[in-house]
C-alpha cells in the first residue's frame, strides 16, 4: 500500500490556511474555496462526527469543497492532501449528504406559514407590496469543466458555451428558498418552470393556505413577481409591457425595482 504521510498534508493544510499566522488570508481562502474561511470551519465542526478516523476533518472537507467550487479531478488530491482518488470521491460523498441531512431543515426547506407571514410583512414594509412571496427569475450558470460529451446538450445558439439554467426564488434579505436547475436542452425561463417544482404542492392541494388583505380584499395565496416572459398565472405579478397612466408607470418603475431582489441574489451566487 502507497505511504502518502497524510498527517504531512493535514499539515501543510494547516500552515497554509488555518494557522495563527498562515501563508494565505482570508481573501485567497474564498478565491479558492469559494467561501470564506468561518463557514469552511462552520460546516467541517458540524460535520466532524461524521469522518471516518484517517484523514482529518479539514483534510475531508477541503478537498471536497475544492473538487465542487474549482471542478478539479479527485486524483489531483494526491499531491497536496495526501489523499487518495478514491478518498477523495468519498470525502465529497460525505460532505454533500452531511450538509443536505445537518442543515437541511434550516436552509433547503419551503417556508411555513410563519414564514411567509414574515415574507409577507418584510416585503409589504420594504417595498409595498402586500401579499408578496419573492421574486422568481432564471439565470444561466456557465458551465466552465462540462465534459466533452456532454457540451452539445448543454449549450446553445444564444449562449455558446455550455450551461446550465438556474431558477430561484429570493426574497429581499437573500433568503433562496427555491432552486432548481433546468435539464439538457434549449432552455429559458418558461420550460424550466414546466420542468420545476415549485407549484407541486399548490397543484396537489397540499399547499397551506396564506391569506393577506389588500384593500379589504382577502387572497388565499401570495404572490412573485416576474418579469414578462412568465405566463398569465394567478400567482404572479408581472409589470405593465406599455404604460400610458401615470399610475401604471408607477407601478412598473415600483416592480422592475422590487425585481433587483433576485438579480442582487444572483450576484452573491456567482460572485467569486
């Protein structure tokens, strides 16, 4: 059996970013990790019971976030972690199933009731608009290490690199509650909300009821605002494609401001 010393690259990990005075600071462990420094160390403490004795924690998890945020192959762990292809692959097996089962409940969940309530009340006070759940929109995320044989699904006449097409759902504090990437093919922002799940619960009747007033009139449902590819649905709140009134104007300046939510969201996601 290949002695990789891994206490070495546990280590060398060590000096380099975690140490009192280490090599690389805060700035160069987001560049390369794609998260600052105290979620890194957040996320490997919360998930420490989970590590096989071996490599340690911060070895498991830094190699794991490496291979997601810079798509670098496993066997290129070897050289600075010590770590096997194989350990490799199994350290982000671990990580990305900790992180769905360990903070599943608090950050890839739907709203309740009560938060919705509190969507409803922060949207209402920020931008005046009652009854209002988020906004929804779609991004296409460039995908940079899409392997040969798969470029042609994923890339288009309008976008000639692959990608993939995000949807989400953000409310005005950055809250992504929903998200869903769209499957291989030509996709805008209507196909992948056919392909979405976001309306499962609301078509199978198992959607809670979340009343608001506005003007005296009471709605079952909120609300999202789109911009004017969506279609017709009850449940959105597109702006006016023409005004004439000055009212309706208002209204469209008011939206397409409200809307900066989703695109701000966005940016905090592909910021690197």
């Amino acid at each position: 059996m290949l002695n990789r010393n891994r206490e070495e690259g546990h280590e060398h990990l060590y000096r380099d970013y975690f140490a009192d005075n280490c090599v690389y600071g805060a700035k160069d462990f987001k560049r390369r990790f794609h998260l600052s420094r105290d979620v890194f160390l957040r996320i490997a403490n919360t998930l420490e019971s989970r590590c096989r004795r071996g490599f340690t924690t911060l070895q498991k998890c830094a190699a794991a976030i490496r291979l997601m945020a810079m798509g670098e192959s496993p066997d290129t762990m070897d050289d600075y972690m010590r770590m096997s292809e194989r350990t490799a692959k199994e350290s982000l097996y671990t990580l990305s199933r900790g992180v769905v089962e360990t903070f599943g409940d608090v950050y890839l969940r739907k709203p309740s009731l009560h938060d919705l309530q509190e969507l409803y009340a922060a949207h209402e006070e920020r931008h005046w608009f009652p009854g209002m759940i988020g906004s929804i929109d779609c991004t296409h995320w460039k995908w940079k290490n899409c392997p040969v044989a798969w470029k042609g699904q994923y890339a288009s006449g309008h976008h000639g690199s692959p990608s993939l097409v995000l949807e989400v759902v953000a409310s005005q504090d950055l809250w992504i509650w929903h998200a869903f990437f769209g499957v291989t093919g030509s996709n805008n922002d209507v196909n992948v909300l056919d392909q979405s799940s976001i309306f499962d619960d609301l078509l199978n009747g198992k959607a809670s009821d979340a009343p608001f007033t506005v003007n005296g009139n009471e709605y079952k449902y909120g609300y999202y605002l789109t911009d004017g590819i969506y279609p017709q649905y009850s449940t959105f709140v597109k702006a006016f494609r023409h005004p004439v009134e000055e009212r309706d104007k208002f209204f469209k300046r008011r939206q397409e401001g409200v809307r900066k939510d989703v695109e701000r969201a966005f940016g905090v996601l592909k910021a690197k």
